[in-house]
C-alpha cells in the first residue's frame, strides 16, 4: 500500500533562479519512520488541476543533521516543479512517502576510503548528502566532485560545496566543469566526454585507490562515465549511479516493441501488498501491471513511471513478465525476479508479485 503522510513545509527558498529548496517539518511520531540513508529521496504527492501527480526528489540535507530537505528545479512545462515553485509556500502541506531508494553505500567511521563523485545541475543533490554523511561519518576517508553546470550563478548548492571543501580542507576536492561560459583552465570548459574522461582517470583519480564512484544525472552522461570508468579499471561494483532525466534510444524502442509483442492476453494478476491479495484482469488498455492495478482500484506506491526510480517494485513469484526499460535494478535484483511494475509486461496468463519486499 502506498502510505503517505501529511507533511508541513517549515521552509522554502529560492537556491537558484530556477530551484527551490523545500524543507518539511516531521512531527516526533514519525521520525523514526522517515529515518533516511544519504542519498535516498521523498515521493511527495499533490493533486494539482484534479491530477493525481507524483514525483520523486532526494534528499540534499545529510542524515546527521536532522532535517528533511529536498531541491526541485523547474522543468519546462514539469506540472510539480512549476507548483512548487510558483504556489507552494511555508506552511502548506504536501502528501510524502518515507524516504527510500538504493543511492548509497554503507558508512564504516573505521574504514579510509576514497570516494569519487560525477553530478550535473540537480543531479547534486543526493551528491551533496552523500559526501557531507561519509566525510563527517568517516573521517579518514577523502571525496572528489566533479560537477556539470551551465553558468557559475547556476551552479546549486555552491556556497554549502564550498563551506564543505573549507571544513574538509585536504579531504574534500571540487573541480566544477561550466558549459555556458568559459573557465581560465580550459579542460573545465564543456561536457563530459571521452577525452575529458581519459584525463580525469589518468591524472586526477587514483582507479585502484578508488573504492567508490557515484554518478548522478541525464542518461547518456551517466553511461558515458560509468563505462570509461570501467574501461580505466573500476569494477562495476564499485560504481553506483541514479538517472535523473530518461529517454528511450532507438535500441531502446526496438526492445519495447519486441517485449510488447510477447504480452499475454487477458493475464489474471493477483497482487499482494501489505500482507493482502488484489486480484484483477489485464485489461487491453494497459501493457504494465501498475497501470492495469491502478486502473482496476488497487492503491500502490509509485512515482515516475519510468523505470528510474524504483517505488514500484515489486517480486514476481508466479508467472513470467518482461519489463520494457529498466533504470534502476541492479542485475541482482532482477536475478531474484524483481521488476519494475510500471514497466512489467505480463508474459504468461497468470502473474503473481508481492510488493511486501
């Protein structure tokens, strides 16, 4: 079941001319419910002109300081950022699940690791979590950013980046990279690419001293990085990476239309989900078992509806499905037959997943 609840905004400013920074007030009764790890985000919900709209944003305040903080830029013609903010204001409430999501790798205060970090624009945010909980939760361990923006005026969160490098001086390094005006070290003007990437791995990262890379941002920067990193030496594991923004490749389409060719026919779904059963058909209208459920009366938690963000999943346990993307299980996971229900495809003519996972 999809539990929200009623928070209230004890805070909103403007970060950059096109980014707010929300704050939410947890009353006593639910901090231990909304207990979060650096680098896991809130799906807050909103019916906006009588939609029922959903969105998922991380955390940008660290678990260690007792606040629940998320960034929203606005996106152009974006339903939920443009409500934010334009509309929304302190005191307002807005409906927000417990925090969740797989971002992040455990912090050991004894351990001396070195951590790497690649963000563009918002992508920051879980970052900006991420580096302040490891760097004061592990104080021999060290972190690089390297950070994608436009302009400097719309680098986010830039004096907080740079309060951080002062308080961990010699352990914390930022190399800020701007596409819309040009740096005096020409090797920070522009993208990321290949080029770029074989420098930074050769000259600025320490490949078999690096123990963990996180990578947040736009879908072919994030592959681009994750690739030439393993192409220098880091092994997957040690790479972790969240989509901010997706769309489908052309291979990516051709699969979609292969695995819609394989949905099954009027496929009887059970669904399980704190701790009950919801049954229903699959109607012809709906390819994935979240919209079919949803369609059908079923309360189930999403957000995005597009294979990034994982609120979705779920455990198949009988039957087959095939899922049309997927940007957010490891190969783990699928391998223990999760997916992602917005992107489920049933296969088989009975399908059975448990959400209770």
């Amino acid at each position: 079941m999809a539990d929200f609840y009623n928070l209230k905004v004890s805070e909103i400013y403007k970060e950059t001319k096109d980014t707010v920074v929300v704050a939410f007030e947890v009353p006593d009764h639910l901090k231990e419910k909304f207990k979060f790890k650096q680098g896991q985000h809130l799906t807050l919900r909103k019916e906006i002109n009588g939609q029922d709209i959903r969105r998922n944003y991380s955390l940008c305040s660290s678990p260690i300081d007792n606040e629940w903080k998320v960034a929203i830029k606005t996106i152009r013609e974006g339903v939920f950022s443009n409500y934010a903010f334009n509309e929304l204001k302190k005191g307002d409430e807005l409906q927000v699940m417990p925090p969740h999501g797989e971002f992040y790798v455990e912090c050991e205060p004894n351990s001396s690791k070195n951590y790497i970090a690649f963000a563009a624009g918002s992508g920051i945010t879980p970052m900006l979590s991420i580096i302040k909980t490891h760097l004061h939760k592990e104080p021999n361990s060290t972190f690089k950013l390297f950070y994608l923006n436009r302009t400097v005026k719309s680098i986010i969160f830039k004096e907080e980046i740079e309060q951080l490098k002062n308080e961990f001086f010699g352990r914390f390094q930022v190399f800020y990279f701007l596409t819309k005006e040009q740096r005096d070290i020409p090797f920070l003007n522009g993208r990321f690419d290949k080029e770029k990437l074989a420098v930074l791995t050769k000259t600025f990262i320490d490949i078999p001293d690096t123990n963990h890379a996180f990578i947040c941002g736009p879908q072919d920067m994030i592959f681009l990085i994750r690739d030439e990193l393993q192409a220098a030496g880091l092994s997957k594991e040690k790479i972790h990476y969240e989509l901010f923004f997706s769309g489908s490749s052309e291979e990516e389409n051709k699969h979609i239309a292969e695995v819609l060719e394989e949905k099954a026919d009027g496929t009887e779904v059970t669904i399980i989900d704190g701790g009950k059963e919801f049954h229903f058909i699959m109607d012809d209208d709906f390819d994935n078992i979240l919209d079919g459920a949803l369609a059908a009366g079923a309360d189930l938690p999403f957000a995005c509806k597009g294979g990034v963000c994982s609120t979705c999943k779920c455990q198949v346990v009988e039957g087959s499905v095939k899922m049309k993307v997927n940007y957010a299980l490891e190969d783990k996971e699928v391998a223990q037959n999760y997916v992602l229900s917005c992107q489920a495809v049933p296969t088989s003519k009975v399908v059975k997943v448990n959400f209770d996972v």
